[in-house]
C-alpha cells in the first residue's frame, strides 16, 4: 500500500517561475493540480512548497483521489519509435551513409 512517505520520496518535477509583477516566486508541483506557493526567496518558498505537497498529498490520500506517479527520468528509456515511409526511410539511410553516420540494425 502506497501512503504518505512513499508519495513525499517521489521525484516530482517542481517549476518555478520569478513573479515580476509583485516579487518573489511562484513554485508548483505540476503533475499535483493545484499544489502551489508564493514566497519572497526560493529556500523559504522550497519548505513552504513541501508542506504543501504533504498537505495535498494528506488530503488526496484521505479522500481517495488518485495521486499520479512521478515523472522522473528514470521513467524514461531516451528512445521512441517512428513510423515513416520506406522511401524516406532508403533516403534517409543513403544520406547518412554519405555523411558517415551508423546506421544501428533494424528491430521487428
């Protein structure tokens, strides 16, 4: 069972954003809608950003509102496939013959 620990050790992706207008910062976690604080300086708006995550995290658990997993890198491999004609395929495999670069065999 996943509870509050295990959701506050996740990696989530904070953003930040510098307020122009009326000073300080803007900090969010944007895959917790909602989770967000404003802060004069960044190490205050950094611990004001984490108990609202745990206060998020607290109320979602309680009233059972799916929390979405991290996005971290690590849930990622770097590659993806792409479908494309064969002809641009043979053209694009001939160019870079000429230019040098590896051609990595193709998977099924």
């Amino acid at each position: 069972m996943k509870n509050l620990e295990y959701y506050m050790n996740l990696d989530y992706k904070i953003e930040i954003v510098k307020d122009e207008t009326e000073g300080g910062y803007v900090l969010s976690i944007p895959e917790l809608k909602g989770c967000l604080t404003c802060a004069d300086n960044l190490e205050k708006g950094m611990e004001m950003l984490e108990d609202a995550k745990k206060q998020w995290l607290m109320a979602a658990l309680e009233s059972g509102y799916e929390i979405p997993g991290s996005n971290a890198l690590e849930n990622y491999s770097g590659q993806f496939k792409l479908r494309l004609p064969k002809s641009l395929h043979k053209e694009l495999a001939e160019r870079s013959k000429q230019e040098g670069i590896r051609i990595l065999p193709q998977t099924p």
